[in-house]
C-alpha cells in the first residue's frame, strides 16, 4: 500500500491482515533511502532496528493478539526527544553523538500502542529557529520545493510526514515550531495544552517560564490521524511540571454543532498574503455549511500576548541557554548566533522583571477567555506567509515589509496563552506552496480543537501531495 496512505488507514489493513508491518515498513525505510539525500528529514534511522519492530509486530498479528491503535504504524520523533538507542542531540555540536538511553513517556506510549518507530528527525540548533538547519546535518528541504525551508524548529518531522517517509510523528512547539511546518508543508499539526501530553524527556528539559509555552504534539497528514497520536500519547507525568490528570473526552453532535467559531483574517499589525486571507475564509465558509456559528470575530490583546511572549522565549530562554552557550559561541550554527544576538538586545530578567511578566500573562489570559466566553473557538492564520527561500528573513506583503519574528506572531500568542491549537491545509499560494489555517481552543479543550478541524480537513477533500513524489 502507498506509504501517503493514512495512519488510521494502515492500521485497519494491518488488523485485517490485507497487509503486514514489515512490508509497511520496508516501503517507508525503501522511501526513506530515496528520498532523504534530498530532504534531509531524518537524521538517524536504523533500518535493522525497524524491522525488529516490524518482524514483532506481525508475530503479534499472526498469534491473534490484542492490538493496539497503532499496531505497526510507522511513526518518526523530532530529535530533541528521546527514543532508546538514537540520537537526541537537538542539532547542536554541544551534545553531537548523545544517544538516548530510555525512551520519553510519550515514546513509550506509541510503541504500547503498537507503533514502530522509524528514526529520528532534524531541528535547528537548540529549536531556536523557524528554518531547520544546523552544523551538524545541514538544512532541511520542504518536499513542496527544495529551495525553500521545511519550517523550523519541527522541520525534519514535516518534510517526513508531508513526503511520505512516515505516517505520522511527534514535534515540539514553543512559537509555532509545529504548527509553522505544518503550514509550510501541508500537514496537520497540533500544538496541545502544556502537560496534556508529557513534555518528559525532551531536551532542552522544560521548566519554569518554559514550562508556560514550550509543548510536545502530533504531526500528520490528516486530523483524523492527529487525533489518534494525541489520545495514544496524552496523560499526566510526574516529569512534566504543568502535567494535570485531564481525561480524554468525547465530543458530541450536540456539542460540536453549538460552538461559536469566531474567525479573523489578520491582527492589524502584520499583514497576511492573499491566499492566506481567501484560506481562512474558505475554512469559515465550511464550518457555516456544516451548521455552524461562524462570526466574524478577534480578541483584544493579541500584540500585548506576543510582547510578552518574546520576554518568555526570548529573555527568558536567552538566559536559561545562556550556561551551556558561553565559551563555545564558535561552535554555534549561525541560526542560533542570530538568535542569541537578539536576545541580547534586551536587558536580562531580574526578578522583578519576570514577576512581572508572568503576572501581565495570567491577566491577559483572563482577558482572552472572557472574551472567547461567547467563541470557544478561533480560526486565524498559521502565519503571515507560505515556506519561505532558505535563509531570507524579511518580506513583502501588501506593501509592507514583515520581518522574519513577525511572520510566525499568529502562533507565538497561543503559546504565550497556553491554549491548544491545531493547523490544517487549506490552500496554496501562487507558487503552488501549502497554506494552513489555525484553529484554537481554550485551555484542555484538545478534543474540540480537534472536533472542528476534522470538520475542515474532510470538507476541504484530498489535499495535493507535493512534487518531490511525482
């Protein structure tokens, strides 16, 4: 079967015994070897460990054992999260050749539910960039156009998953890093509450302002195989500090059909391609067919959430990798030297200053949700533009110049907020590049995120796959 077939879809078969896990995995590790010289997706796989899993898998089928959701679903993990014997070096010369020695609690929960875990895949130096590339592996490709970035800092995980070497997949997100790729891509990705899914075993760790934003999600060709990730995947640990006992919930008919979506188009503040513009509405226009309310509809303080998100990711994270960078600026990629620089240009925290900052983030959330009381849900831009060239970082978009921080605010407010938020292909731009839209939810409220989008990503149809497979 096609290794573009989806997740849930590769399940079904291999339960049905219409196919096997090994010859789902030799096709994905056959696609892996001809695509990713070109790609640059994984940047360790081990095709004799797969196989392993593979060979497990189908014994299990064959003895009529209980499966598993993902019972032999080929799955890849970002390379800043832990998976036993491979690489967990988050593309920095400063941890080359670390390899994890136990899997992260999410890991573990997608082989117990019978995943096979391919490889793993590339980052920008320590996340810190929305263009995957670094001194260790170089750059990342986009499927959709070599010339142009996967996103950053889950590029490795899109490229995979939009090419086909991988069903589905787990990134990291602490400013859109990814819900950008999936954008750029033309995936599905979700960016969950903090602790709905344990961010444990991810390297940089999470923890104190960090722990505010910085999340672990899925990443898939579809919102029905998001969903399937994130139920095998969400649950406490006590290695995650914002983890919460939240259960999984089902959404209803009823509910689903009486929650308020309010959309907008831009922020007033950075612009937004037309094509960008035209994928948001055809999303409104979808969600109002399918019964809907659909209104037009933008909360207050969005540029006040991504002022004080750059004091968090920024400042804060600036000061928290400041340790381990210091005396080794030489062995930095470039990406994360522009990245250090800037967070130089603002003076450290003091305590007072953080203080300060997190209580500013606590009342403006409060202000948000009072806001969404009568719009549960939010549907806006992914970002101001598609995938961008390799190493551009500013544009132009209607007329006015958008520069490289700016472009990705529509995400960065969300993880200031800590609501989750999921992205779904919608429409392309003139050069034939994906454009998603996001749609947000409050706080735990992973599943009407999900509720909603699904409706999106099967009334839009069959998304295109990109050229690199014709």
């Amino acid at each position: 079967m096609s290794t573009l077939s989806s997740a849930s879809l590769i399940a079904s078969k291999i339960r049905s015994k219409s196919v096997s896990p090994v010859e789902v995995a030799r096709s994905h590790l056959e696609l892996i070897e001809r695509l990713n010289p070109q790609l640059n997706a994984f940047v360790d796989w081990q095709p004799e460990r797969v196989l392993q899993q593979a060979q497990a898998a189908e014994k299990a089928v064959m003895r009529g054992d209980a499966l598993g959701r993902l019972h032999g679903i080929p799955l890849s993990i970002k390379s800043s999260i832990d998976v036993i014997g491979h690489r967990c070096e988050a593309g920095t010369r400063l941890r080359a050749g670390h390899v994890a020695e136990q899997d992260a609690p999410l890991v573990a929960r997608l082989r117990a539910q019978g995943a096979v875990i391919l490889g793993v895949t590339n980052t920008p130096e320590l996340l810190m960039a929305w263009e995957t590339d670094n001194l260790l592996y170089g750059r990342t490709n986009n499927p959709w156009d070599l010339t142009r970035t996967a996103g950053g800092s889950s590029g490795g995980e899109s490229a995979a998953i939009a090419a086909g070497l991988s069903a589905g997949g787990v990134g990291s997100d602490g400013g859109g890093s990814i819900r950008e790729p999936a954008h750029f891509t033309g995936i599905c990705g979700l960016k969950p509450t903090p602790g709905r899914i344990p961010s444990t075993g991810h390297f940089p760790k999470s923890g104190g302002p960090f722990a505010l934003i910085g999340v672990v999600g899925p990443m898939a060709r579809t919102i029905a195989d998001l969903k399937l990730l994130f139920e095998a995947m969400a649950g406490p640990d006590d290695g995650d500090p914002s983890s919460a006992p939240v259960p999984l919930r089902k959404i209803d008919e009823k509910e689903l059909r009486e929650v308020g979506i309010g959309f907008f188009e831009e922020d007033g503040r950075t612009p937004v391609t037309a094509e960008t513009r035209l994928a948001v509405r055809d999303a409104a226009r979808l969600l109002s067919q399918a019964g809907l309310r659909v209104d037009p509809f933008r909360p207050e303080g969005l540029e006040e959430a991504r002022q004080l998100w750059w004091k968090f990711f920024g400042t804060a994270g600036g000061m928290i990798l400041g340790p381990m960078l210091r005396g080794r600026e030489s062995e930095l990629s470039p990406l994360l030297r522009q990245f250090t620089s800037w967070t130089t240009e603002d003076p450290e925290h003091t305590g007072g200053s953080l203080l300060a900052t997190w209580l500013g983030r606590d009342d403006l959330r409060e202000r948000v949700l009072f806001q969404m009381r009568s719009y549960p849900v939010l549907l806006c831009p992914a970002a101001s533009i598609p995938a961008f060239r390799h190493g551009e970082r500013q544009w132009q978009v209607e007329g006015k110049t958008v520069k490289y921080l700016d472009a990705w605010s529509y995400c960065e407010w969300f993880n200031l907020l800590g609501f989750p938020a999921a992205v779904v292909p919608m429409g392309r731009s003139p050069e034939g590049l994906p454009v998603g839209v996001q749609i947000i939810g409050r706080p735990w409220e992973e599943e009407l995120v999900l509720a909603v989008a699904a409706l999106v990503d099967e009334a839009r149809g069959e998304f295109p796959h990109p050229p690199i497979l014709l």
